[in-house]
C-alpha cells in the first residue's frame, strides 16, 4: 500500500529554511519563513509568556480533557480581541484549533459541509498554503486580483472587478491585517467598497487574521474585520495567535462563524465541535490557556502589549531605514513602497533569477517570488540588503 504513494510537492518556504541551514556562510542572512526575530537573529519567547507559563505551572492541577471547541474563556477573550464590540456576542460560534492553520482547514470543512458547490476567492498572490488546502480539500478556487507589481500597491480596480463576478454562497478570503505575502493592504474605504460588492454578490467573506498587531497597532489591525462583521450577515475568521504571542509551536488558534441570527448559534456552535472531533478531537489547550491568562489579567495583558508594541515599531524601523538607504543608493524613490508596506512582508516584485542572485552571490534568502521578511533584519543588514539588492539590479 505505502509503495502506491507519491512525493508530495516540497513546501517551497520550508525547503528554503534548509538550503539557508546547508549554507556554510558566516555572513548569510535568512529573509524567508515567516517568523519574528529580534535585533540577534533570535525568536523570544514573549515575557507574558513566560510569566503566565510560570503562573500556570504553579496552578494547574490537572491536564484532563478539555472542551471539544476549547475553552469557552479563550473564545471570549479572542472574540474580545479581534471583533471588540462589533458582533453581538450570541451571534458568534467559536473553537479552538490548531493554530491559524487549523481554523482555516476548519473553515473549509464547515464550507465543504454547508455548500460543497461554493467556489473560494483567493487573492493573486496569497499564503500558498490557502490554495493547498483548498486543493486537497477538493473544493472549487478561483483567483481575484490583488497586487499591482508595478506600483506594488493594491489593484483595488483589478480586485473589485473580479470579486463582482462571484455568486451568491461563494467565500471570498480576505487576509485582516498584514497582507502574506505582499504587505499591502486594504484602506478602510477599500474595506467598506469590498462589503458593498459582498452584499451584492452574497458571498461570504472569511478572514484570515494571522498578524493582529504587526502592522498598526491592534485596534487599527482589525478594523477591516471588525466592519466587515458588523455589516455582513454571516462572517468566518481564522485568527492565529501564533505571532502576536509569539507561541508559534504550541499550535494557538480559533475559528469564529457569525451566523445572521443569534438563532443558529447553537447549531454552527455544535458543527465546529463536530468538526474538530472529526479532525483532531480536542484541540491543543497549552497556548490558549495562556493566551487567555494574559488577555485576562491586567498586568500581564499590559506586558504583552508593550512588548508587541516594541516589535511592530522595530520592523517599522527597519522598512524604514531599509527605503532610506535603498533611496540614498538609488537616488530613486521606487523603493518607497517598503515603508508604506505592513506586517512582516514585504514583496519587492522582482524576477526569480534576481532572487537566486541574492541568495548564490550574497547569501541573502527570500522566498522565489521576492517576498522578504522584514523581521529577518536588523540595523546592521539592512544596509547590506540594500547595496546587494542593487548589486543585483533589481
Ligand atoms: N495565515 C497566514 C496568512 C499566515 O501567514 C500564517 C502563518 O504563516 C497563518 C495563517 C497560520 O499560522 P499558524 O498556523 O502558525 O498559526
């Protein structure tokens, strides 16, 4: 049986993370997988972390099973964070998952579930692994334009022409904050045209919100979300706490459906426990305990806050210097987009042979379609990546 399997396609990200490993150079610098680094290369464990693992190693008094959607205290505090006040709380179902991830594989089943027929809108470019598991999944995709390579800002005309030719059930992902892999984003009166076309449409939105904090500050990162929620009938988000907390192996996710009226509640509630026991039973507990003791806790919640603070303003530094220097280099302002950029991402829109020069001539790694992780820098290398990126001639 195990002889009929064959190689899955490498994901393109993890593979890079080894070749920058294989790499024997002292001087190279890793711009590729998606996580937070500091000004030494190193991923901190946040210190309300620390302090709310302290806390729950000294409390916690058994690991017995918890609740199929999770703990009901970790919806709340999550729903808290994302939606504020602009859902009624009795309209909203929720369950923790493994991860972002997890809450997206979730939100598709519960599609595949509810319309099978339904075709997901994907940005061009996005997350690659949103078509993955829509692939795998065999649910119907199509793309809406997204990225303007030239200006390397939104096609807004591009994506409101495509997302008026969706149908009435069809999902559309949009990604809440922090757009991966580009950096740009929706204004919020792109926000507000993208509900008039969903309302039109009657497609549903679902959103992904995997960098709440990174690119504004928390409040402004999840205005989008919060009027698409408020305005839409029904409403599916995928939120990861894997960045914000920093808690990235502890797998910390939740996937909220609002449903038009507070009469379905207990039915979507009911379908996403359904659905994580189908999948996995019970999700992991260990994250989400402790997200939701520093969400709770006044303290520590003030902690974490200054502390994600601090890294959303260090990559706004580093986008910054990065767009200064490559100004000063170029005596251009085409590189200006990387300072109006959000988030960890950056796209630079170039060919992948000026991707390939960076990594064999300067041992600078970013993924094949020019995405670049801010966070992958610091003072130092900034200046480095700048004269190599127009060593190369991008
Ligand atoms: N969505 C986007 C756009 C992401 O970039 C990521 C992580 O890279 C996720 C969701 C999910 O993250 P995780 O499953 O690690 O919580």
């Amino acid at each position: 049986m195990l002889t009929n399997l064959t190689a899955q396609p490498a994901d393109k990200i993890l593979e890079l993370v080894g070749m920058y490993r294989a790499d024997p150079r002292d001087n190279k610098i890793d711009l590729g997988v998606g996580v937070y680094k500091d000004a030494e290369g190193k991923t901190p464990v946040m210190r309300a972390v620390k302090a709310a693992e302290k806390q729950l190693w000294e409390t916690e008094t058994s690991k017995s099973y918890t609740s199929l959607a999770g703990e009901p205290a970790f919806h709340d505090a999550m729903i808290d964070l994302v939606l504020g006040t602009s859902v009624e709380r009795d309209r909203i179902a929720a369950a923790a998952t493994p991860g972002g991830t997890g809450a997206i594989r979730q939100a598709m089943e519960l599609v595949k579930l509810a319309n099978p027929d339904a075709t997901i809108w994907l940005s061009n470019p996005t997350w690659p692994n949103h078509p993955s598991i829509i692939k795998f999944l065999g649910l119907p995709m199509r793309e809406y334009r997204y990225f303007d390579s030239e200006t390397r800002a939104v096609d807004f005309e591009g994506m409101a022409q495509d997302l008026a030719e969706a149908k009435e059930g069809d999902i559309v992902l949009l990604h809440g904050c922090c757009h991966n892999p580009t950096g740009a984003n929706l204004t919020l009166p792109e926000w507000a045209e993208v509900i008039s076309i969903l309302q039109e449409t009657g497609a549903t939105p679902l959103i992904d919100i995997a960098y709440q904090g990174f690119g504004d500050g928390l409040e402004d990162d999840a205005a989008g979300v919060r009027m698409v929620a408020s305005e839409m009938p029904e409403c599916l988000i995928a939120a990861s706490c894997s960045k914000n907390f920093g808690v990235y192996r502890e797998r910390t996710g939740i996937l909220m459906a609002i449903s038009e009226k507070a009469d379905n509640t207990e039915v979507a509630q009911g379908t996403l426990a359904f659905l994580n026991r189908q999948n996995f039973s019970f999700p992991p507990d260990h994250g989400a305990r402790l997200v939701t003791m520093i969400l709770t806790d006044p303290a520590l919640r003030a902690d974490w806050q200054a502390e994600l603070e601090e890294v959303r303003l260090n990559m706004l530094a580093l986008r910054e210097q990065l767009a200064a220097e490559l100004q000063a280099l170029t005596g251009s302002d085409r590189f200006g987009f990387l300072a109006q950029h959000r988030g960890m991402f950056s796209r630079l829109g170039t060919s992948p042979d000026k991707v390939l020069a960076l990594r064999e001539k300067h041992g600078i790694y970013m993924v094949g379609d020019s995405r670049l992780n801010i966070a992958g820098l610091n003072k130092n290398s900034v200046s480095i990546l700048a004269k190599a990126i127009v060593d190369v001639g991008i």
